[in-house]
C-alpha cells in the first residue's frame, strides 16, 4: 500500500506542475493561438464545403445538359453520314428536341 500512496503522491505532484506551467503566460498565449488556429480550420472547412455544394450543384444544373446536348448532336451528324449527308430527313424519334425548344431547319443539300 506504500507503493499505492507515493504513486497517488507521485500524480498529485505531476497535476500541480501541470496546472502551475498551464497557467504561465507562453502557456496562455499558446492556448489561445491554438484556439484561432482551429476555430479558423472550422470556418475553412465549413466555408469550403458551401463552395464545394455550389460548383456540384451548378455543375449539374448547367454542365449536365450541355453534355446531354453535345451527345445529341454528335448522334444526329453520325446519322447523317450514314445516310448519305441526308439532311434533308427529320432526325429520328428519340433525337426530337424537348419540349418548348425548336430544333433548326434542316440544312439544304449542296
């Protein structure tokens, strides 16, 4: 049981020194630069992720659907050079434009 109570001395001893060097102003100064330091590491990550939600969100709204068109339009030319340079036929039905848009007159033949 000696042993027991110089170990619970022994910590004791190890806490005050602790709280003595925690109260030292380097120590307080320490603390608080670390203290900016994360809270500005939180608003970074928080004010990079809103970023990251607005360049995906108008990625999909506005890139997405210019890929889709971009596809289309490649169909509708490999369609027309397999048909001849044909541009004179309607592109076929899943190729339609959607709705509310008009899709451009067909090319004249040369």
């Amino acid at each position: 049981t000696s042993h027991a109570a110089s170990s619970q001395i022994s910590n004791m001893a190890i806490a005050a020194d602790v709280a003595a060097f925690l109260e030292r102003p380097a120590a307080k100064k320490a603390r608080r630069v670390g203290f900016h330091v994360v809270r500005g590491a939180k608003k970074f990550l928080h004010g990079s992720g809103r970023a990251a939600w607005i360049i995906g969100t108008t990625a999909i709204v506005l890139i997405v659907p210019l890929v889709f068109e971009i596809d289309r339009e490649q169909q509708v030319q490999e369609m027309e050079a397999m048909q001849g340079g044909g541009g004179a036929l309607p592109p076929p039905p899943g190729l339609q434009a959607a709705p509310g848009l008009v899709m451009p007159p067909p090319e004249p033949r040369r």
